[in-house]
C-alpha cells in the first residue's frame, strides 16, 4: 500500500489513498466474472404433446387458395370449377379445418370489379376473419 507521511513542508497530507479501494473493486469485479456464467438463463417451458385419446384427423391442407373470377360468369377455386352459388359453401368447407385463413382473388382483365367483389362478399359472408388479397397481372408474371 501506497502512504505518504508529510508534504514537502514536512506537514501532514490530506491526499486519499485509493489504492485499497482499487484492490477491492477489482476482487470484487472477479467474484461477479465467476458467479454470472453459473447463473441459469432461460425460461422452463412444456412442450405441447399429442392427445392420445383423440382420433386421426385429416392434416390441414397448407395450399394457397386461389379464387379466379373468369369471363362466361365462371368461377374457379385453384383451378377447379365453381358455381356462384356452391363457392361460400366451398369455401366454407375449405375454411373451417384451417387455422390461417388467407384467400387471394384473381381475375380476367376485362372482369367487372362488381364480380370480385361479388366473390369477397361471398368469402367474407363464410368467414369474416378470411383476409384477401387481390393478384394483379403485375403480380402473376412477376415483374
């Protein structure tokens, strides 16, 4: 340890000495290296496991669907024809064993809008949750 018994006048110094509080800091700074990496991180979670009681049922089918409005008043639902009045219960079919309830519409260029129209108030009609998007022909060649 570092100690100074007078000044240059030979009188007492009023400096204080840091050093031992330099050498706690640092044995200190030690302890807290060693005891943080001992420390647990994490939260304790329960992965969800499969009902044992319950019977199979179909797997969710993950396609996109696909709603084509085409000219001659036909409907299509990812290429397979629909009528106007069987596509909410197609969609309703569809919709009800899936979790993600995503729907895009597309259409002829020279379809009125009233007829998209006419298949989102049928799908929003089915599900209201059902989110639609609108496939542009931008959209379709990938430009």
């Amino acid at each position: 340890m570092a100690m100074t018994v007078g000044g240059s006048k030979g009188g007492p110094s009023s400096d204080i000495n840091v050093t031992p509080l330099i050498d706690v800091l640092l044995v200190l700074i030690i302890i807290f290296m060693v005891i943080t990496p001992l420390k647990p991180h994490g939260l304790h979670t329960l992965v969800p496991q499969p009902n044992k009681h319950k019977t199979k049922t179909q797997p969710v089918n993950n396609a996109t669907i696909v709603v084509q409005v085409l000219d001659g008043n036909q409907v299509k639902i990812n290429e397979t024809s629909v009528t106007w009045d069987t596509l909410g219960s197609q969609l309703n079919a569809i919709y009800k064993t899936r979790a993600e309830k995503v729907m895009f519409v597309r259409a002829d260029n020279d379809i009125a809008f009233a007829q998209v129209a006419r298949a989102i108030d049928i799908a929003k009609g089915v599900d209201p949750t059902i989110k639609v998007g609108l496939l542009t022909p931008k959209m379709i060649a990938g430009q």
